[in-house]
C-alpha cells in the first residue's frame, strides 16, 4: 500500500485551513481538526481526515450551524442538557465534557447529555479529557442506522460507540473506545474490496440472515451487535446499543433509532444526542490509580497464547499505533486520501497537503 | 423434564426460613430470599434458590456477616463509597440503590460504590427498583475469576455483570441484564451434561484455544468474553469486562480481577466491589417515558426473520417467563433442585418444600 507520512501539525492545519474556508469559524475549525488528526493518529482512519469532506459539505451547505456556541438548557449540580445547537460535534462535544469535569470536581460526577449535536469523531476523544484531571471519563454518541437487532431484518440503531477512559499512575491509562457492533461498517467494505469473506458474526443479509458474503451486508443487509447471531450472544450487544440510544438520543429527545438520518445522507440535520461524563475517584476509595496501573499490569504481564501477540488492555493498540507514527515523523496516510483531500481542499483555494511517496 | 411448581410466597419463605436457621437476622434472611425469588421468577435460574445452599455456607461458616448495616464512608451530593461490613449481598445492594435513588433525587444523579460485599444475586434486582422512581437504574459487580481476556490463557476476570434499567410509559420497561462473558458457566455445564458442543466462540481450552469441547472449557480453559475470538470482537467484551472492574473493585477499593476468591470455593472474605447508579430523567429532555416506550415499540414491531421468533428488547424474554409461571401458578424448578434444597433445610430443621409433581 502506498503510504505517505504527514505531521499531526500539518494535518490540523490543513483541516482547520479547509474548515474555515467552507465557513467554519477558527474556533470550531480548531477543533474539529484536533479531533479528526486524534482519530488518524490513534489509527482509527475511519474517524478522521478521510471524513473531511462530510463535515466540509455539512458547513457548505447550510446543514450543520457554523457560528453560535452551545447552550445549557437545564443543570443541576451533577447533571446538564445541553442544546448543542446544531453545531459541529467536537465544539458540541468539546463544551459538554468540559461541564461533565467541573461538575464531577464538585459533585463528584457530572452527566451531561447533549441533543442537536452532529459526527463528533472518536468517541474517546472526549473521555481521555477526563483523564487530564484524573477522572474517569465517559462519551456516548447515537450514530445512524446500520445494525441490525437480534431477530430482524432491518437497520434500526447505529454502531452507537461508548468510551471509558480511566487514568492510572504515571500516565498510563484504560482507554476502552468501541462500536456497539460487531465491527465497523468501512471493515466490511474493505472485505468487499479485496473480494474477501467476512467472518461469521459481523453482519446479515436482507433477510436478516447471518453471513459471510461482505456484498450482501452492504447490499441491504446490516452489521450484527457485538456478539454476532443470538446464540453467541448478539443479544447482548443489541441490549448494549439501546443502552447507548437511551443515554443519547431519548435522554436528550434528539433523533433516535431509524429517525436518525441515513449514513452519507446529509440532506437534513442530523441531530444527534451524546452522552458525557465524569467520575472523580478521589469521591471513592483513595489509592485509585495505583489500582488501576496494577489491573492493566495483571493483564499485559499474561502468558500470551501466541509469542507474538502480547496480551494487551483497551488503549494498548492505539498507543502502540501513536509511537509508531513518531517514530516515523507522522500518520501513515493511504496515498488515495491524501488526493482526494488535496482535490476537496482545491476547490476551497486551501494549499495541498504535502506527500512525501 | 420433570418440574414441580412452587410459588413465590412458599420460594421466599423457605429461603428466608432457611437463612434465619443459619444464623441470619430477619431481615437479611427476607432481603435475600427476595433477590433469588426474583432471579427464578425471571427465568435466570442460575441466580436463585440453587444457590442458596453456597448461602448458607457462608452464614453458617462465619465467612459472610449475619448481624450489622452497611456504612457509608465517604459521601457528597452525588456520590457515596459505602462499606459492605461482609454482609449478604442484598442487604449491601439494597442499602446502596437505596442511597443511590435518595441522590438522584436532589442531585440528577447517584453513584454509589460499596467495597465489602458478597454475591447479590441478578445485577437487575438493583437497577429495576429505580423504575418504581421513575429512574434509570444501573447496576455493576466484579465476580470470581472464570474469563480468559483476548490472547491469554488464563482466567482473571469475572463474568463482570452489568444492569441498565429504563422506565417506559404505563409500566412498561427496558432491562438489561447481562454478563460481559459470551455465556454464563452454567450454560457451558449444562453442554457438558448432555454431551453436546457448545457454539464457537463461548469459551476456550487451557491453552487459551477457542474450543466448542464443554469438557475442555471446565477443565482449566475459561469461558471467553462477549464477542468470542479476537476477530469477532471478543476484545470489546474484554474491554467491558475491565469496565466493570474498574466500576466495581477498583472504584470501591475491594478485591479485583484475579484476587477475587475462586468460584465456589469459600474459604475466605469475599470483599466484591459492586457500583449502583440511578438517574433522574427529569433533569433532561421532558418526556422520556413516553420516548423510550416508542423505542420499544419500535423494535418489537419489527418484522422477524422467522415467524415464530418475535423480535424483543432486553427485559422481554423475562417478562415472558413470569407470565409462565403466573399461568402455572409458581416458578417451575427442576425436582432435583427442590430435592436438594430440601436437603439442606432438613439438617437446618426447616420444613421441606412442598413437591405438586
């Protein structure tokens, strides 16, 4: 695969630059961009400068709101609805964590939901925040239909993502960040790509029927929740998923379940509801960190079962990914993004990423 | 299958019975015979009067307190650490969703944590008593080892339960209740017994292999997380499975991960961490009962793969099983069950429970 290597500088600055000249202002330009590069940088490419061009769209068009600032439309001291005002998520995102940590610095906890909000990138973005404080952070997010509950045939909730991050000692973290299904729906199509099967469990055909041809889960199927068919559990998942609707979408009376809009499909607001929060440890049994440092080395100091594939915890694969990309003085980008994001900025008068292949 | 039909009254009063004869005070002996009566009236068997004998023991034995309150430690507007002193896991549970609701009430929310307690029975007993409130209910506890994380071959993690529970309108409700593992141990015994395969993906051999060998799995494997084999996402169940631990025995200060004492063998403190949490949905969005109810409905409507197999929400398969048993006036236990119990009771000089076979 063609690779070329572009700074987590250049990235945001280029997203920030191409933000900015669909409309955005500097603020929520900034931010966005800062989400987006987090996400490539973390390795999850599906979150980050290759969705570009949705969020360029949504400002062009008028579809998501490029001035104004979220608005708290009722709190109490551990609790917030927030009307995120159909602005871009992160800014949405951004304000709401911040309310969720200064709550929990005086309650104890804060639980901050946000209606009116959009894409808001990885959902650990906003539960690593936490971690600056030595908190436990929570980020929660609705997303549009593409799985498929147990025993049907229709896509009626989305990968609906939850995150938990929780600090240990000397900066070492758990930072579980997660689609509420199987998989993602961009790793069915890369199996479709390559002409691939798929494993048994991560998606069904339009007949609601388990199966291991990519085509038929993008061709009117959908993906399966976590735990694949019923009898592995898939139950469990779709239960997982509702749980995320109900912290997002009904708690924060946003759209919700198959009302929220089609994947790709930006002809009306999307209006999401998000879920953010906060726990303060030192409200709980002192010696937090310690503890949590001494999990996460229970876990990785395990035999493996394999002498090459360590036994990692949540957030290992990511920061594994992260000294990659220093080691190499950048994210690996696939030469294809880097041109088509060169194309989308051209019609925006902002200069081209550079690519070093 | 021979099943003989014993109603909730006769269940709870034998237990209760039972307790008291082993040194329990009333009161603990009643809070605990209603958590199992529940877990069998809901179907989840594995979770009630079969257990009781495990209870007895742990009264009779002194290894779990008979006398003394719970105290709670630590506290502010929205937050509780409270000290299980060793008693029977209800009394513990029961005292913190208590506490839990009381600071949803004031505070929008409650999170309470309780280090120093014992097996409670099904995690949704906790989080359902937040619906009478009108309240989301959650409820988390670690547990002994039986899970072998992604990659490893070694158990260190519990089946780490979590319950979410949601008010619909008119009664009606969403409830959660599941393991972070694939399935619980019992279901992989009950393959075993009968000399069939389990299905890929619920548990793996010693060597850490996926393995559909019941035998296998019991003898020194482990049950695998939620998700099964690395490539179908097992390594979210793991990630939620260190969730729970997180919530529970870390938060709490308790045992955690693989120095919680090994499964049935009850030679020392227990000291679970569990977390209890409501949520007051009236400090979001104005209509909640009414949203989650239509999030309900719209999934039950749903058209099914099969005719027979209606699609559900989580708390459905339940509410099925207590329709049963009211049609048939009691819940259906196994003769060998009652059998055994009966057993127990004999050498407690508590009356036997009446067998309708």
């Amino acid at each position: 695969m063609s690779r070329c290597h572009v700074s987590k500088t250049d990235a945001a600055h280029f997203i920030q630059q191409c933000m900015e000249a669909a409309g955005s202002n500097t603020a929520h330009a900034k931010a966005l961009a800062e989400v987006l590069v987090e996400g490539d940088y973390r390795g999850h490419f599906s979150h980050g400068l290759n969705r570009l061009d949705m969020y360029v769209k949504d400002i062009q068009s008028g579809i998501c709101s490029a001035q104004g600032e979220p608005l708290v439309e009722k709190e109490t001291a551990a609790t917030a609805l927030v009307d995120g005002r159909n602005l871009l998520g992160p800014v949405v995102g951004n304000f709401c964590m911040d309310l969720a940590i200064q709550k929990a610095r005086e309650a104890g906890i804060g639980w901050v939901v946000a209606k009116g909000s959009n894409h808001y990138g990885i959902a650990g973005f906003y539960s690593m925040q936490a971690l600056k404080h030595g908190m436990i952070g929570m980020s929660f997010t609705n997303t549009s239909p593409l799985v498929v509950p147990t025993r049907a045939k229709e896509c009626t909730l989305g990968t609906n993502p939850l995150s938990v991050a929780a600090p240990a000692a000397n900066g070492d973290s758990f930072v579980l960040d997660m689609a509420t299904s199987s998989v993602a729906l961009g790793k069915v199509e890369l199996y479709a790509r390559n002409n691939e099967k798929v494993p048994y469990g991560w998606g069904c055909d339009h007949q609601g029927k388990v199966t291991e041809n990519p085509e038929e889960v993008l061709d009117g199927g959908g993906l399966l929740s976590l735990g694949g068919s019923e009898l592995t559990g898939g139950y469990k998942g779709y239960g997982l998923s509702m749980m995320v609707e109900i912290f997002c979408g009904i708690l924060a009376g946003a759209a919700y379940s198959k009302n929220v809009r089609t994947w790709r499909v930006t002809d009306r607001v999307a209006n999401l509801g998000q879920c953010f929060v906060a726990i303060n440890p030192n409200c709980f049994a002192p010696g937090f960190e310690t503890r949590v440092s001494d999990l996460l080395q229970i876990h990785r100091n395990l035999e493996p079962i394999s002498g090459n594939d360590a036994v990692l915890v949540a957030g290992d694969p990511e920061k594994q990914h992260m000294d990659q990309c220093d080691a190499k003085g950048g994210i690996p980008y696939h030469i294809n993004v880097v041109k088509h994001m060169n194309s989308v900025a051209q019609k925006l008068n902002v200069a081209a990423l550079p690519m070093d292949v």
